[in-house]
C-alpha cells in the first residue's frame, strides 16, 4: 500500500498527516508504530488522519506510536487545521472539526500560528504531590524548582503507571517550574509515546489551568505564557473556582515537508 503523507509539528510535537476524506484510510498497529519510528519510518509523535464528516469541516483521527487513540491531541489539532487550509478543505481562516473529546474551532492567525479552542473542564483531582485533570486526555501536573535537572523520563514513567491514575488508563505526566515573571515552563512524558516529547499541547493546556489553581488566580480571564523545549505558546482561559472555559491553545504549526510511503 502506498500512501501519500504530510509531516508537520506544532511547538516540536511533530505529526504524520493524511488526506483520508476520499479514500478510507484503515492503519493497523503496526503500520501505525513503522510510520512513528525515527529510524524506519517517517518518524513522528504520531499519526492523525483528516476525515469527512457532517457534523463539522473535518474530523481528526489521532493515534499515539503505539496505536492508542481516543484522546485529545492540542498540538495535532493545530497542525490538521493549518494541514486542512493548505489542502483547501475551506479558504476560512476559522475551521471546525470533530475530535473524541467533541467538537472543537480553530483560527488560522497567519502562516506559522493557529489557534484552537479547548474544551471546557472541571474535571480535576487535587493530591498531595501534585493535580489531576482531564484536558481532552489524561494529565498529572507536579511543580519543580529546576526544570533542567528533573528526570523527566524516569519519574514521568513511574507515575504514569501509578495505581491511582489506573481509572484513567494511566496518564501523562508534567513537570512545571514557575518563573520570575509568572511565566510557566513544561516538560511533559507522554503516555503512549513512553518518552518526553518537545512539547504537548493538552499538557501546556493542563499546566497552565493548575498553575492558575496553585496561585490562587482570582476569577476571570487569563493569559499565560508557557515556555517549552522548543517554542513558547499561549493558553487563554476562562477560570470560575475549578472549572475552566473558552480555552485557547495558541502557537505553532508548520509543515515540514511531504512524501509517499510503501506500507
């Protein structure tokens, strides 16, 4: 099978994309973990497929390296709407799109940023060593001193697979330091990738919403700036106690570069 593939990333987070609106595109495990291998395949973070559908513009069909879906993926959803107005999908700069966690909208700011609107969370658990919440997936957010000397695979992997976050089929894990500014960095281990990647979009998501919770951010609207291995971006929210709203993910999202692949 021959398939043709676009590769982007958002903010590092990188992606193999495919046009699957005429022709039904079905990728096994295996197909799917070959794609995402950096050595023998095109190498990504993951695999996401644009689909037709009624409902919205498109439909976004993410799957980790390891064949895992049914999670949200806040960087890939930026790339598959740059990725959906480069292949003329709509010539609106404003798409909406299907993803498992529901319907989602996203900007095209110009030819390097998107931003796209979260879903809406109060779903959240607050522990000792650190908060739980639901950003369209699974996220534990802990807080360091110094960024560069967490072991972010090592203790990332540990939690991950923690009996308290088994409910939620495990989860990913962040590592946040907070600046002199009040600006966040982030260093997230990514569940299904089973390593620390460049960046996450829902974890940049999770992160700045806990980081307005341990600061005790009055209510209202926010801005806050996250910095990441390789980019900095936006999350822009709504905060009523616990509960969150009118969440944007605001960034990067370029193309890298397109081929075919023999499956």
């Amino acid at each position: 099978m021959r398939l043709h593939f676009y590769k982007y990333h958002g903010a590092g987070n990188d992606f193999v994309l495919f046009d699957a609106r005429k022709n039904d595109i079905n990728l096994s495990v295996e197909q799917i973990t070959k794609l995402c291998d950096r050595h023998f395949g095109v190498g990504a973070d993951g695999v996401i497929l644009l689909k037709k559908t009624p409902m919205a513009d498109f439909e976004m069909a993410f799957y980790n390296p390891d064949g895992t879906s049914g999670m949200m993926c806040g960087n890939g959803g930026r790339c598959i709407t740059m990725f959906a107005r480069h292949i003329g999908v709509s010539n609106n700069s404003v798409f909406s799109f299907l993803a498992s966690d529901g319907m989602h909208f996203a900007r095209v700011v110009d030819e390097k940023t998107v931003a796209l609107k979260m879903t809406n969370t109060d779903k959240l658990e607050i522990m000792e060593d650190g908060i739980w919440i639901d950003t369209g997936t699974s996220h534990f957010v802990t807080f360091v001193k110094d960024l560069s000397k967490a072991d972010v695979v090592a203790k990332g992997r540990k939690l991950r697979y923690e009996a308290r976050f088994e409910k939620h089929n495990g989860t990913n894990v962040d590592f946040v330091a907070i600046s002199k500014t009040n600006d966040i960095s982030v260093r997230t281990y990514e569940r299904g990738v089973e390593d620390e990647t460049l960046a996450c979009g829902t974890g940049i998501v999770a992160s700045a919403l806990v980081y307005s919770i341990k600061k005790k951010l009055k209510d209202g609207k926010h801005s806050i700036n996250v910095n990441t291995l390789h980019d900095n971006l936006t999350v822009e929210f709504e905060k009523n106690g616990n509960s969150f709203s009118s969440i944007m993910l605001i960034g990067s999202a370029v193309k890298v570069f397109e081929g075919d692949i023999v499956l």
